[in-house]
C-alpha cells in the first residue's frame, strides 16, 4: 500500500538533496516512489512545486513521436510530429499525476518563508535501509498516512522530537 509522507525542510537544497537519495533508492529496488515532490515558499510568499517529471514533457515527447508516425502515412512526417508534440504537450499539461497540486500548495502555505518540504507517495520494501539513507539530513514530518508505529519509527530516525498524536 502505497503511503503519503511530508515532510518540512530549512531549505530547498536539503529537500532536493533527499529526493536525490530516495530516486536512488528507488534505483536498487528498495523502495517504489510514485511521485516525489519539492515544495519551495519563496521568501516573496509564493509556493513553487518541483515536480521530479514533467507531464507536458512527456506528453510533447509522446505526441511528437505518435505525430511522426502518423504523418508518414501523409507525407508530412515533420508537420505530424508539430501538431503531435503541441498536442501532446497541451494535455501532459493539464493531467495531473501522483499528489493532488492543491494539497501540495496548501502544505507549502503552511512552509515559513524560505523553506521547503518533501512529498512522497510510495511505499519502502526496506525499510531500514530507507530510514538510513535520509538520516542524516533531518527534517519535521508535517503530515503522514503511516501507522501510528511506522510514524514514530520515521520521526525517530529523523531526530524530530514531535509526539504522534
């Protein structure tokens, strides 16, 4: 079952230095990330999220590609690949994957000016070796769908002293 973990950080170098970590968890199968991310509110007030991929990316990649395809069939292959990669990019655009955007504006409203939090929606399948990893960078869990256990097993590891309600 996957699990909604946030957690708040005193800068954005330190949220993207453990997703980094946790990208290369997910790499030696230790863990599955479902989505990953960094929420930054920006000393001017405003809350920026660093998604780890790019919808309209992907979707212009797919809508070039399928596109190109298409177009041979008429002659055109670079035309296709125009009005595919457009198309594509429009709704990669409006789709959105992993944790609601809303959710993860309201978190970063909550975030004091110049911090950043860490979304993740995943699950472990080695635990330990997870909780080692991120150790070392701290953070406050703000907001968690694990068991009242796992919570304060994730707390602990992280040196935040906050008591699970």
């Amino acid at each position: 079952m996957n699990h909604l973990i946030a957690i708040a950080y005193d800068d954005v170098a330190t949220a993207e230095q453990v997703r980094r970590e946790l990208v290369q968890a997910t790499k030696e199968h230790l863990m599955e990330l479902e989505d990953a991310v960094v929420i930054e509110h920006r000393p001017d007030g405003k809350v920026k999220l660093h998604q780890a991929v790019s919808t309209a990316g992907m979707g212009a990649a797919g809508g070039a590609m399928w596109g190109g395809l298409i177009g041979l069939l008429f002659l055109a292959p670079f035309l296709g690949m125009a009005i595919g990669a457009a198309s594509g990019a429009a709704a990669g655009a409006v789709t959105d994957t992993g944790v609601d955007n809303s959710f993860m504006k309201e978190v970063g409203e909550r975030l004091k000016a110049g911090g950043a939090a860490l979304v993740l929606l995943g699950r472990a399948e080695a635990r330990d070796k997870v909780l080692e990893r991120v150790a070392p960078y701290g953070g406050e869990v703000i907001q968690t769908s694990l068991g009242k256990e796992d919570e304060e097993m994730l707390r602990a590891a992280l040196g935040d002293s906050a008591p699970v309600a």
